[in-house]
C-alpha cells in the first residue's frame, strides 16, 4: 500500500491514506490528550497532528491557527 499525501495549505489540515489529521499546537492539546494512542498521532514542524475520529468532538469551523487569525498588534 503506498502512502498518500495531501494537506490543505490553509489549516494544515493532512490527509495520509485516507485518514485526516488535525494539527495542534502544544497550549490547544484536549484534556483528554493522554488517553489518545500513539499510533494516532505524529509530530511535524511544531504541529501534534491528531487523527479526527480518535478525537470525542471537533468543530472545524471553530479551530483556528494564530497565523490564520486577521489580528493586528496595537498598543
């Protein structure tokens, strides 16, 4: 079986081998981040990626990366 590719360049979303996989930073890890199995999950450029059906409830809409927010420093 030869693995497959494909993310989405503006979430980081993954899909390997018809799996998808959400990318985490450290602070956005759920509460329930140790009872996810390693073989649901890998490390890639500061990212945790999740598998999406290892996770109880994820909202698409609402899961934003800092460097995807329109967000301008003020002082």
């Amino acid at each position: 079986m030869s693995n497959t590719f494909k993310s989405n360049s503006s979430t980081n979303i993954i899909k390997l081998n018809n799996k998808t996989y959400i990318p985490f930073q450290l602070h956005q890890l759920p509460d329930y981040y140790q009872e996810i199995s390693l073989s649901d999950q890998f490390k890639l450029k500061g990212y945790i990626y999740i598998k999406e059906s290892s996770l109880k409830s994820y909202n698409k809409d609402t899961h934003t990366l800092n460097r995807d927010l329109t967000y301008a420093q003020r002082r």
